[in-house]
C-alpha cells in the first residue's frame, strides 16, 4: 500500500494549554510555528499535508493508562477552582480548565499515532512532547505525558518503539515510565543533569529487568552544539535504532537546545535540526515503513519555536524547508509581534551565533567507550 499523506494535528484549542504570560511555557509559539508551515505548504506543487484540525480530549480511561487515578483526581480539581494551585514543587500552576487542556494534547499524539500507523506515513504534533509528566505528578510545565500515553498505546497494540528525545531536559516522564520495558528503546541526548532540570539522564541509568541496555543516555555539557549532538546521533543513536527495527518511531523534538533558548545552553542550530530531521525520516522509511510521529517539547525563545518546527513539519511532509537566509513572510512577522511583543526575525535563521564549543573528539570518545562499557555493545568509529 502506497503512503498517505503526512498528518500535521493542530487544534487552535490547544493554546488554552496555558499557564500566563508570565510562564515560559507558551502554546502560542507553537502556534507561530503552525502559521509558518502553513505558509510553506501554500506554495503551488508543494506536497499535500492532511491537516487535523479538531481534537477531542482524552477520555479519563485513556489517561489511566499512563497515569494514577488519584493524580487524576488531583488535577481535575485543581483545574475547578482558580488559577493559584501548583501542581508540582513550583513551576507548574493548575489555571481553569487544566485538565481538558493537558488532556486534549494527549489526544493530540494519539490521534498522530494512529495516522502514522495507518498510513505509513509521518505525523506531526508540534503542541506535544510534555515529557516531564510523572505517573502521579506534574513536573515541568508537563501535566499529562502526550507522549508516554503514546508509547503505551504502541505497545499495549503489540508493537515495539523506537523513541528519541531530542530535548534539551531529559525526559525523566517518559524514560523512567519504561525502564523496565524490553519494547521501548529510548534514547535521549540533553544538556548535563548536572547542569540543567531535571538532574537525571546520566551514562549509567541503562534500564532494567526486560528494559535492561534499552534506556540510553547521552548527557552533554553546557555549550557543546552541533559538534556534540550530530557525530553522536550518527555514531549511536541511529545505530541503536536501526538494530532495534522499530514497529514506530516516537520522536520528542524540544527546541530548547536551540541557540539562544534562555533556559538551556546547548546551541544547536536550525541546520543540525533539520539534518537530525532528514535523518530521521529516512530511518523511519528503512525500519518501520516510515511510521514516525514527531511530536514538539520545550522551547522558550518563540522564534526559535516558530522557526524549527515549522522547517521540522515541512521536511516530515516532503517541502523542501527555506534556506536561512529567506525572508520570513511579511504577515507572519506581523503576527510574531503582536503575539510576542518584541521585534520579529527578519530571516529564517537571523539570529543563530553560536560561541566555541568546548566539545572535542576526546569528549566524544570517552562517552561512547562509557556508552559502550554499560550497553555492552560496540558503536562505528568516529568519522574521518
Ligand atoms: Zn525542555
């Protein structure tokens, strides 16, 4: 059976996914980067995209498949009374409505899931990736896991997942919630747990019982960029992935390691993303009959959100992504200046200058031998 089109879900309603103004965390970027990938899939001949544009929350069972009924209860309430009540130790407030808010982004993956599966084809969820959400609690501006639900439904249909995190935070929610599951690989390259949220993520946590040398993690330090992330999603990450031979691919595409994010330090560029995200499609296309759905995750600088999952949804859906250097649409800058209140970019990558990278192939080396010490598996030899 030939491929269907690529699925993009975006339901305008997932903006009331929000915690203020004041809160880094913002639906409305992703919204941003939604109005720039429609502009891209506006040009005449580009590919068709299915769009899905209305989206019911998830039912109460599908959340319990992921997470406690009495965390449920918890949010439920919360999310009755006014906004005030934090929903973990700080940074995540309930506001009215926080329930169906967080549950609607969960039926988002879902919904991408199933399209992917359906159709062969990949699916697009840049509102998705809340990664931090624990079982039984909140943490990090995540409430419900969209993406944990996501694996869980894979596997409860008796498939194997392929998931790789490419967030600048580890994602704690989701690596934990299948450590001991021997039917999903996770990989999850981020900035040090030394350094950064949520203080987990290290060499050693590689899984247990059935899940045991399935839970990789390559932590990086502040500064490291493109230098660190590409060799190493080539050198490990893909590998492990083509031997694994997925039934889907899940993949968390945070832009907070993006250059610039104020949150993080890890400088990658838009280049490095959309190269990871080529990537990425052809591995989907060679192991799994291109299921993959990429959902979004952090991101706190909103032309950088804009920006790389916009490029990230055309290059899923088969548009050759705008150089750098091409202006942004006219209306869209608009829109970004309204919506952020702050000067738009000019330019698709105008505001990209990275520092040195202290990373060095020595650094390289001695975390692929750690890698390989604790996997007990041997990784292809730097590149030339
Ligand atoms: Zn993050």
């Amino acid at each position: 059976m030939a491929p269907g089109p690529p699925t993009v879900v975006w339901d305008e309603r997932f903006q009331e996914y929000d915690f203020g103004n004041a809160h880094p965390f913002s639906e409305r970027s992703r919204g941003l980067a939604v109005r720039l990938l429609e502009s891209l899939a506006a040009s005449p001949g580009t590919p068709a995209i299915e769009w899905v544009r209305s989206v019911a929350p998830a039912e109460r069972d599908v959340l319990e498949t992921f997470h406690g009924p009495d965390y449920l209860d918890f949010v439920e309430e919360a999310g009755l009374s006014q906004f005030g009540t934090l929903l973990d130790s700080g940074d995540t407030p309930a506001f009215p409505g926080c329930y169906e808010a967080a549950a609607r982004l969960v039926a988002g993956a879902r919904v991408g899931l199933t399209a992917a599966r359906e159709r062969g084809a990949p699916a697009f969820h840049p509102a998705g990736g809340l990664h931090h959400a624990h079982p039984g609690r909140a943490s990090g501006f995540c409430i419900f896991n969209d993406v944990a639900i996501a694996v869980t439904e894979a596997v409860h249909a008796g498939l194997s997942v392929g998931y790789l995190d490419l967030d600048v935070h580890h994602g704690d929610g989701v690596m934990y919630g299948f450590y001991d599951s021997g039917r999903v690989l996770d990989i999850d390259v981020h900035q040090d747990g030394r350094t950064l949220f949520p203080g987990t993520g290290f060499v050693e946590e590689t899984g247990k019982g059935d899940g045991a040398g399935l839970k990789v993690n390559l932590p990086l330090p502040p500064l490291a960029g493109d230098e660190a992330l590409l060799p190493l999603v080539r050198r490990v990450a893909l590998p492990l992935l083509r031997d694994f031979r997925p039934d889907v691919l899940i993949v968390q595409h945070g832009v907070d390691g993006h250059v610039g994010d104020p949150l993080a330090r890890l400088q990658y560029t838009s280049r490095a993303y959309a190269e990871i995200d080529r990537m990425l499609l052809d591995l989907a296309n060679e192991t799994c009959r291109g299921r993959i759905l990429v959902t979004g995750g952090g991101g706190y600088r909103a032309e950088s959100v804009g920006c790389v999952l916009a490029r990230t949804g055309a290059i899923l859906a088969g548009i050759e992504p705008p150089s750098g250097r091409e202006p942004l649409p006219h209306g869209w800058r608009t829109e970004f200046e309204r919506i952020v209140g702050s000067p738009a970019p000019g330019t698709w990558e105008s505001r990209e200058t990275v520092v040195h990278s202290p990373w060095r192939l020595d650094d390289e080396t001695n975390l692929v031998a750690h890698l390989e010490q604790g996997l007990g598996r041997r990784f292809p030899a730097p590149r030339p």
